[in-house]
C-alpha cells in the first residue's frame, strides 16, 4: 500500500491539471476536486512496471454539469496497437473495454456501473490489451481504498 502512494503523488504532480484539491487519500487510491470543471474523481496509479510509453493510471469520475457519475477511464502504460482487444479483469468478473491510443474506457453508462460495482468488492483488478509492437501487456491495480475514494469524489461533487 505504502509503495503506491509514491507513484501515486508523482502522478498528481506530473499532471497538476488533474489534482486541484485534494479529497484524501484511501489505501492506494486518492480523491479529488477540480472546481473550474467542475469534477471530481478517484484515482490511482497502477503497480510497477518496465518499458513503459505512458503513466499508467485508472479514474472513476464525476462530472455534475454533464449529469456523469462514476464514469470509468484508464490511462494504459503502453501505446495500443489498432486492434487492442482491450479486458479488464475485477475480482471473477471481465469486461471488453473500447480504446484509443493509450485510453481505455467502458463501452456504456451501463458498463461503467457494472465495472463500478465489481471494483468496490473485489481487491485487486487488471487490464490487459495489445501495444503498438504487437506484445500482449498487463497493468496491475490495487483496490484497496478504492470504494471510499469514489465515495469521497462523489460526495465532494454533490450540490
């Protein structure tokens, strides 16, 4: 837990447009606000890794203006080939994802409710999909604190 709060500090000061104010941080998720958006989200960075192109990361977010809440996205670590064939794996559960370049997001509203309520009582998740190169590659996420901190970021966006 401890380990990845590190990466994850360096992934709100690397991106500081993402990380106005901060909501708290839960196990190895944090929360937080951006009130110019308005957003909020939940964040976390994913565990390890070599060869990486990008920061990889997974958000649950809301925007209160747009009416979206607990809308999933992931930041992948490896620029996607142009088929993909992006899953997600949570606790016994697997979802197909759709993608762009290195994002990956739920393919409905619909989705991201299920893909929400898998992560609140699972542990840990993976999302696993084909780079650029042609390699199948995994990133591994802990869900610890996870349910609080989309709580925390649903609850800080409430009006």
């Amino acid at each position: 837990m401890r380990l990845l709060l590190i990466p994850l500090a360096i992934l709100v000061i690397s991106a500081p447009a993402l990380a106005r104010d901060s909501l708290g941080v839960f196990g190895d998720w944090g929360a937080f606000r951006d009130p110019e958006t308005p957003r909020c989200y939940a964040i976390a960075a994913a565990e390890g890794g070599a060869g990486l192109d990008f920061v990889p990361f997974a958000s649950v977010g809301t925007w209160p203006d747009r009416n979206v809440r607990g809308q999933v996205h992931f930041r992948l670590s490896r620029e996607l080939s142009d088929n993909p064939r992006v899953a997600l794996a949570v606790g016994g559960q697997r979802f197909v994802l759709t993608a762009g370049e290195g994002d990956a997001w739920a393919t409905d509203v619909r989705a991201d409710g299920e893909i929400v309520s898998a992560m609140r009582s699972a542990s840990r998740m993976t999302i696993s999909a084909t780079d650029a190169r042609g390699n199948r590659f995994t990133d591994r996420y802990s869900l610890d604190g996870a349910a609080t901190a989309m709580d925390a970021a649903r609850v800080g966006c409430a009006q």
